[in-house]
C-alpha cells in the first residue's frame, strides 16, 4: 500500500507540475512525456560484507521542460525498478567460510528524480547529471530457507538480521541520452550518497567478529532507451 501511495503522489506532482509550465507558456515542453525502459545492475560498496552485482530492471516516464536559448534542458521524472544482489554467507556457524557462495536478495525502488540535462548536441546528445530520492524496500530473500544462513565476516550475524535496511535515501545521478529527436539510448550511473545500512545501526545486531558499523553505499548501473510521444 504504501509504494502505491508514493507513486501515486508523484504521478500526481509531475501532472501538475507539468500543465502549469505549459499553461504560463514560459518554458515550453519540448517531446512531451517520454517513457524510459532497460536492464540495471545493483551493487553495494561496503567493507562488511563481501558482495555480487544482481542484474535486474528498470523503468519510468521523464517530462522534458526547454530552456529557450539555453545551453540545458530540465527534465523530471520517476523510475521503477526491481534487482537482485548477492551478499556471501554459510549455511551453519561452524561451517567454513567460503567466500564464493552468495544469497540472493531482492530490493524494489522508486526514484524520484530531477535532471540538467546538458545539449551536447541539440536534439542528440544531451549529458544528465542530478539528485534522486529514492524510496526502496527491504532486503528480501529470494530464497526463505537462507533465512538463518550466516553472513561471511561476521560469527553470529544471519541473513534476516541484515534485511530491514534504511528506506529512504539521496543518490546522485549522471548519464548520457544518445539518438533521435523522439528516441534515445541512455546509460546512467546512480550513486547512493546516503549510508543504506544506516537503520541497522540502531538494532543492536550481533557483530562479533566483524566491523560493529555497517555503512553501504548503493550503486547501480542503468543501460536502456527513451521513447518520446
């Protein structure tokens, strides 16, 4: 219920937003809305636990304001998407750690995002660099029997210990559009600047053997393509 008010409420923002500029006719809109598509790669950098980039999806709609006789454009949007990730564990505490085995886990997100998009070549080739806040859920496991699995640099910390991650956090953004007028290919990186085990902090976790803080910051590579109407 909740991911479906959040989206609710920013479709509802972009639409308002969107008919007020058109309506003052200060910045015209340039492609209209445009719906985004691809594949992602979600990875973790952290020093707590050893990590496997997941592969994954994304998708969501971008409105385009233009900035007549400017060097950029702005553009706003929302983006959806859903990953995997792997975190290395051992199935009992006195089994021998082996770095080379992972649990799988899934993480949804929506990304409330706002773009400068620079006119590398006007219509063509624009660079996007901006924030993002993001929403995410929890860590899930794809498996429920890895549940009382335990996590690798540490002696009694399980898989489920480490799931109720911090659910809102900043990233930065920068990518690239490539293409025609009313279809690009775009490549993005996004960086999470916020600490996404900053909630586990405050459970009073079992972190012997290892680090006590835990600090991860998300990043996540996106290859797909804007279609503009």
């Amino acid at each position: 219920m909740k991911k479906l008010q959040l989206i609710l409420l920013v479709v509802l923002s972009l639409t308002f937003v969107t008919n007020s500029l058109a309506q003052r006719g200060r910045y015209p809109i340039t492609n209209g809305i445009s719906v985004a598509g691809g594949f992602s790669q979600l990875d973790i950098a952290t020093d707590n636990f050893i990590t496997e980039k997941g592969k994954g999806f994304a998708g969501g709609f971008l409105a385009t304001v233009d900035i007549p006789y400017q060097w950029y454009n702005v553009s706003f949007g929302m983006q959806l998407s859903e990953n995997t990730i792997g975190i290395s564990a051992r199935p009992s505490m006195l089994s021998a750690s082996n770095p080379n085995e992972f649990i799988d886990y899934k993480l949804f997100m929506a990304q409330v995002a706002l773009f400068m998009n620079v006119k590398i070549i006007e219509d063509h080739f624009t660079i996007d660099v901006g924030p993002m806040l993001q929403y995410n859920s929890k860590l899930e496991l794809k498996e429920d029997s890895q549940e009382n699995y335990y996590i690798n640099n540490y002696s009694n910390l399980t898989a489920s210990d480490i799931s109720d991650i911090s659910r809102f956090n900043i990233n930065g953004a920068i990518g690239a559009s490539l293409g025609i007028k009313n279809f690009k290919l775009r490549a993005q990186y996004i960086y999470g600047f916020t600490n996404i085990f900053n909630k586990l902090d405050g459970k009073n976790l079992d972190t012997s053997g290892g680090e006590d803080r835990l600090k991860g910051h998300m990043n996540m590579l996106v290859l797909g393509a804007i279609l503009s109407f």
